[in-house]
C-alpha cells in the first residue's frame, strides 16, 4: 500500500512538474520548510519544552539522519560508479564543508554553548546564535533532499518525507527555547520558519546544480552524506547526551528515528 502511495505521488509530482526535476525539488523544498514550521507553530501552545522533549526531537531527527546518510546518499553514490573513491571523496569534502562552516560562522548550542570566531560572541544577540546553529544543521538535510530527487525520484521523495518528520520537531526545538528565553512567541516562531527556509533553499540549490553536473552525481552525494554524517556525529549526538539525564529516552528516540527512516526507505525495495 505505502509502496503504491510513492508510485503515485512520484507520477503526481512528474507530471504537476512536466517532468522537470527542479520544480519537484522546489515541492519537496516548500514540504520540508512547512513541517519545520508546523514545529515552529508549537510555541503558540506551550511555555517551555522539558529536557527530555527537546533531547528526544533531537535524537529521533540524529537517527533518521544516521540511515538517510547511508542508504540515501553514500551508498547509492558507490552504486552508481561501482567504486567507492567518488564516494568517499565527497564524504571527506562533506565532513570539511561544515567543518568550515562549524568553525567560521558563530553560532550557539542550547546545551553545548558558543562555537565560531569569538570575536562575533558578544556582537550578536542569542537568538540569532541559536537560529545559526540550526540552520547549519539544516543545510545538510536540504542538500540530501536535493541531490536524491535528482539521483531518483522515489529515493528523493523518501528522504523528503523522513527530513520532514524529523524537522517537525526540530522546528519545535528552535522556537520553543526562543520563546522561553524572549517571553514573546511571533520571533521564535519566524526564526523556526527561517531555519526551514534555509533548508528549502538548500534542496533547490541541490537538486539545480547537480542536474546540471551529473556527471558529479556520486561525489555529491557523498558531499551530502558526510555533510550529515559529521553534523549527527559531532554536534547533535554529544548535544543531546551531554546532560546525561533521560538516557533511556534519548537512546529510545534514536532507533525510533532509525526504524522510521529505514522502514521508508525498504518501500523503495
């Protein structure tokens, strides 16, 4: 049933598109940044998310993005040339573009603190630290998007669909400590919506460059792979274990984002 629901919404989007991959990737882009959104909207409702609230979103999204990085991304990329060096010269690329990102554009984690130029540490206010670490986050998770639909429809629309899952509570992970710290709810709820925007950007920018340098294909797809890879890896995993409470939660929340992206991706057969 699930398998044949893909089928159709991959003929939908061809044939709204007329077949052109852009306009599909901008769809898929306006989907992830309205489920980030939707997360955003949580701020209307709620005073303050719990602990253990905002480290299980977070571990939930780390398992989706731990598989979608293999099995929508590195993977396929050694499959299209039989050979892992295209791949894992794009993870390398991947990991050193948000390495330099990560250690170029100031930003601030909930838990983890300032990272970036210290210089920039007092210029700017928290909020805009806040909104900076979770558009880097993001960038990644767009880009997969983006490169996937152009690697395969149906992979891309899975991707799609898990990144959007996952970025429901991720935009609730941003508003809600903004509303908390601001005492207001229209900013915090803009910003969320701003860090999905940027990843809308991020999948068209994606998909338009790599539909274009096909022949990149594989090594873009590592990009994005290891882009993720590093951001699971070195900012969100120690980010939600750092606390060292609700680990059972935590770990909980990861193969529940695990299962979840897996289970969407085996509809691909």
């Amino acid at each position: 049933m699930l398998e044949n629901l893909l089928s159709t919404l991959s003929s939908w989007l061809l044939l709204a598109s007329h077949g052109n991959l852009i306009i599909v990737a901008v769809y898929a882009g306006i989907f992830v940044a309205l489920m980030t959104t939707l997360g955003a909207l949580i701020a209307i409702f709620a005073n303050r998310m719990p602990d253990w609230g905002m480290d299980v979103s977070l571990s939930f999204a780390a398992g989706v993005m731990i598989v979608a990085s293999f099995t929508s991304l590195i993977l396929p990329a050694i499959d299209l040339t039989g050979s892992f060096t295209p791949a894992g010269i794009g993870i390398f690329l991947g990991v050193l573009l948000i390495y330099g990102i990560d250690n170029f554009i100031p930003h601030e984690h909930i838990i983890k603190g300032y990272e970036g130029p210290k210089e920039f540490k007092e210029k700017l206010k928290l909020v805009w630290l806040v909104v900076l670490a979770v558009i880097i986050h993001n960038l990644p998770e767009g880009l997969a998007v983006g490169i996937s639909i152009v690697y395969n429809l149906n992979a891309g629309l899975v991707t799609a669909i898990a990144i959007g899952i996952q970025d429901f509570p991720e935009g609730t992970v941003v508003s809600l400590p903004l509303a908390t710290i601001q005492k207001k709810r229209l900013v915090p709820i803009l910003l969320g919506a701003l860090s999905g925007i940027a990843e809308m950007v991020m999948v068209i920018l994606g998909a338009f460059l790599f539909s274009i340098f096909k022949s990149f294909l594989p090594y873009g797809l590592g990009l994005a792979g290891g882009a993720m890879l590093y951001v699971t890896v070195k900012e969100m995993i120690p980010e939600i274990y750092k606390r060292q409470e609700n680990e059972k939660l935590v770990t909980l929340g990861f193969f529940l984002g695990f299962y979840v992206m897996l289970f969407l991706d085996s509809m691909l057969g």
